[in-house]
C-alpha cells in the first residue's frame, strides 16, 4: 500500500491535534506516526493509504483540510 506524507498547519486542525490518532478502516487508512516541527508549526502524519484520494476523503469527513499531502517512498529499513 503507497506510504503517504499528509502535512498541517497546528492553527488549521485545532483541538483536534489532542485526539489520538486512529486508523480508518472505512477508508483504508493506517496511521503508522506523528511528527510535529516546532519552528514552522506543522504537525506531519505519516500514513499508509490506498490512495491520496482517500485521504482527503476521510479529512473531508471531519471538515478538515491539508496543507499537503505527498506520496513517498521508505528508502530503507
């Protein structure tokens, strides 16, 4: 399954950055990490999906958006 990047801004996802993160069965996706960049204020999901689509589905299912979201690729490990 394609490893996805999916990048916010704190100020644009609000309180919902203190609720644990789940995975998403009825969209296919598995959270697999959470990274936060204290000096741009962007918090960065690291995701496994089936497509990017998907992801702004199940963001659309929280009235929420994405700064970004990237397709990448694990280079080792």
């Amino acid at each position: 399954m394609p490893l996805y990047l999916d990048v916010h801004k704190i100020s644009h996802i609000g309180d919902i950055v203190n609720t644990p993160i789940k995975s998403d069965e009825d969209f296919g996706i598995t959270h697999i990490n959470t990274f936060f960049n204290r000096e741009s204020d962007l918090f960065y999901y690291l995701l496994n999906a089936p497509s990017r689509a998907a992801i702004e589905n199940f963001h659309s299912k929280f009235n929420l958006s994405c700064d970004s979201i990237m397709e990448i690729t694990k280079m080792s490990g």
